[in-house]
C-alpha cells in the first residue's frame, strides 16, 4: 500500500507539473486556484516507490518520464535499460519508446 501511495503522489505531481493553460483556467473556476507541483517532487515520489519495489516498470515508466521532462537524457536512458531488462507489458514498451531515447 505504501508503494502505491509514493507513486500515486508522483503520478499527481506529474500531471500536475504539466498542466495545459485551459487546464488551469479550469481548475480556477473549479477549485478557485491551480495546483501548483514540479517534476522534480514527482520523481522524488517515483524513486520513494521504486525503493519500495523496484520491479514495478509502470513506477520506473514515469521515473524515466521526469527525468526526460528535466532534461536529465542520460540518466533517463540508465533508467529505460532497467526497465529493458526485466519482463514488461507491451504498453510500458511502448511509451518507452514513443519517449524516444
């Protein structure tokens, strides 16, 4: 339960973190503020989850995700290879590669 709750707190911050402008102008009218978060709090919640049960690809997906979105191309690469080199759902593949590394 706790791994799930560190990566959901990272796929909150995430989505968050990339925000459209009619997103937020929603999220005005809705909530009366825009939520505010970074990826770099999204990651720190992914590498939690990931301590907890490094064998969750779709957790090391989104890891990968942050560090391409912070610009960090190398280490997001170390952490695609984890990902290359366990059993992985056809999907996370695929996302793996649209990110194009």
């Amino acid at each position: 339960a706790v791994v799930s709750t560190q990566s959901t707190g990272g796929r909150y911050c995430f989505e968050v973190s990339g925000i459209k402008w009619w997103e937020a102008k929603i999220a005005v009218t809705l909530f009366g503020h825009v939520p505010q978060s970074s990826y770099e709090e999204a990651l720190e919640y992914f590498l939690k989850a990931s301590d907890l049960n490094s064998e969750w690809t779709e957790n090391l997906l989104f890891v990968v995700k942050c560090q391409v979105a912070l610009g960090r191309s190398k280490e997001a690469a170390r952490w695609a290879a984890k990902i290359k080199a366990k059993p992985v759902d056809p999907d996370i593949l695929s996302q793996l590669e649209s990110l194009q590394l």
